[in-house]
C-alpha cells in the first residue's frame, strides 16, 4: 500500500496533515495483515513507558508512548521562574529565559533516542523512540557567550537531583553530562522545547532539554539547569563511574587489556521488530539505526543473508530506517530470524557470540545481532 492509499484508507486529508504535521508517516504495512507474535516477545513492564515491539507500526513514536528513563527522578520546580545558566570559562555568562531561547532561530532535527542499556537484559528492550524535535542551536549561544581559550569541557547539568556517597563523602547533586568544546559546537546540537510539533513533556526533560543526535540517551541531558565550560574533564557519576563500558580486549600476544569508556555515541544497531501474516504470505519488519545505514540483511534458521527492503519515503540522517523482507513459504514449526545492519562505511553490526559483544562485561552499549524465536503453525 503506497503513501496516498494510506491517507486514503485512514480517512486523513491534506488539512489534517497541515494540522498534525508530524503525526502521519505511512509504515510500509499491508492491509488486513495479521501478527504472528514471536516465541520470545515479552511485554513491555506496566509500570514504565517503553517501545512494545509487536506494535511497532510507525516512523515517528507519538509522545505518549515514548519511553523516558530519569536517575533522580522527575524534578519539580518553578517553571514560571525557569532560567538557563551559561557561566564558567566564558567572556559574557548568559541567563536566559525559555522565552529568550524560543525568539532565536529554530531548527528541527529527526533523531531516533535510544537509552544506552537497551537490550542490555531481557526485560529491557523498548528504551528507544523516533521523535521530530525541534529548539534553537547550542553552537551559537556558546559562541555568544564566548568560550575562553582555556576551556576544553562542557557540562550540561539537569534539575534533578540526588545523594551520592563517595570516598566517604556525602553529595547532593545534580544529574551531569559533558562533551569536549569540539563536540558541544556541533552544529546539529539543539536546545529542545518542542517534540513532536507539541510542547516538550515534562518526563521528557521539559521546559528545555539537550538533544545531541548521534548520541545516546544519556548524554541528552534533560531540565537543563546549567550549561558551564570548564578547564578539565568531568568525571562525574554519569561520565566516569555509571555509564561506563568495561571490555575485556585480547592482543596478538595473548595479553589481557581490559578498556573502561564512558558511554558516548550510538552504536550501529538492527532488530527484526515483528512478523505478520497476509493470507498466505509472510513478512518481517524490522528497524535499523545508530549510524548512517547502508543495507540491512536477514538470516532465518542460519541460512544465507537476505537484503532487505529499507522503506525510501523517510530519509532523515539520525533517524532509524524501517525495513522489511518477505518470507515465502516458511514451513512450519520453530524458526530462527536475525538481522544485522551495515553502514556506509562498510562497518557491520557485531554478531551476539563476536569476541567484541563477548568481551564486553557491562550491559551498555549492547548492540549485538538479536536472535529472534518464532513458531509458525
């Protein structure tokens, strides 16, 4: 079913599509199809909001069935009085109000976010969503403050709050993340206040949010507080302790280094999301994601990979790509489907039993080839 037979079919008219314009993204579905739920599937947790990958049936996640993840929990505070603070190494410290933000150029970015612990354990595998964000640039507003020349880091802290003990210290502070000046002055950095075409939800970060595409969740640092520049690396819970990537990495030699990274961009990732039935004839759908996206391939029961079809109507750079394969003629019984992602570079996603996903001792980061279980009756 092409783009115009979806709208048709839907009831929605060009006026509808001017009032909602980021509501309506056809999905490369067929009419009357039915799931077929995979052996595996597992329900999202009632008590959380996250992706329910057995209805997984559009390009943009509406915002209520977006997930949210908060370490301190959701702050509350005055937001009458909201104000962002631009201070540490720069020439002229910045206070401005949502107001202030919302007066500068606007921009908007599609961007799929996904927590960094997704798929990290089996219960946790819906922490991602597709969003349209819009908000104005950082890049510009630190240059307007102007960053002394001997800044190097900049942290972007939350409002929410917690107590941290370390080293027989007791701190109360504030959820942080940092970038390096380099990275903070990428031009595709927003300051966030829309999602969606709609206001930002307060569990989403509200009034004002980082979205730094190419990153995962945790470094879109939510109720931003205070953005500060400063001389020396953070290393705060969230940039040296949490949020750390432990890998166990063998040398020629046979010497044993184990690497600790802080969790910083996304990796390049893949999921054969569901299987439907139309009539007689089967399809898997699936997305793709974390990097620029070549070519995504399919193998069932450990057969030879298949390409499948990526869907041309969305094309957005930091936004996943839905794809799908038909499958004739499964027989029936229990089967076995896997995909993997290649990117343009030509890198492709590590398979789950690879030295690289092997290797790896903490649950961040994971994006190893999933191995999915369905029984076809």
């Amino acid at each position: 079913m092409d783009r115009r037979d979806f709208l048709r079919r839907s009831g929605l008219t060009l006026t509808g599509l001017l009032l909602s314009p980021w509501a309506v993204h056809a999905f490369p579905s067929r009419e009357g199809e039915v799931l077929i739920p995979f052996v595996d599937q597992s329900k999202p947790p009632s008590d959380r909001v996250l992706l329910d990958w057995s209805e997984f049936d559009s390009f943009i996640t509406p915002n209520d069935k977006f997930f949210n993840v908060s370490h301190y929990g959701i702050p509350k505070f005055d937001l009458a009085a909201w104000k962002l603070e631009i201070s540490g190494l720069v020439e002229k410290p910045l206070m401005l109000t949502l107001e202030d933000i919302k007066t500068r150029p606007k921009q908007d970015v599609t961007f799929t976010l996904e927590c960094s612990g997704n798929h990290g354990f089996p219960t946790f595998t819906g922490a991602i969503g597709n969003a349209r964000w819009g908000g104005t640039p950082l890049a510009p507003i630190l240059k307007e403050a102007g960053i002394k020349a001997d800044g190097i880091e900049v942290i972007f802290f939350g409002h929410d709050t917690g107590e941290e003990k370390r080293r027989g210290v007791t701190m109360r502070q504030n959820f942080a993340r940092s970038m390096s000046v380099e990275d903070a002055l990428q031009d595709t950095n927003l300051l966030c206040y829309e999602m969606n075409g709609e206001p930002l939800p307060h569990p989403n970060g509200a009034p004002l949010r980082l979205i730094a595409p190419g990153w995962y969740g945790i470094a879109c640092v939510k109720w931003l507080k205070r953005i500060e520049v400063r001389d020396t690396r953070f290393m705060g819970r969230f940039m040296g302790r949490d949020y750390v990537t432990i890998r166990e990495e063998k040398r020629p030699d046979d010497e044993t280094v184990w690497m600790e990274t802080s969790v910083g961009r996304t990796q390049l990732k893949s999921l054969a999301a569901k299987v439907t039935r139309s009539g007689d004839q089967y399809r898997i759908y699936g997305a793709a994601w974390g990097a620029p996206i070549k070519k995504i391939e399919v193998r069932i029961d450990g057969g030879p990979w298949q390409e499948a079809t990526i869907d041309p109507e969305e094309d957005a750079e930091f936004a996943w790509k839905i794809w799908h394969l038909d499958w004739n003629n499964p027989s029936k019984g229990e089967h076995t489907i896997v995909s993997r992602a290649i990117d343009t570079k030509g890198n492709i996603q590590p398979a789950a039993d690879s030295d690289y996903i092997k290797g790896k001792h903490t649950y961040w980061e994971s994006n190893g080839q999933v191995i999915r279980k369905i029984n076809i009756e």
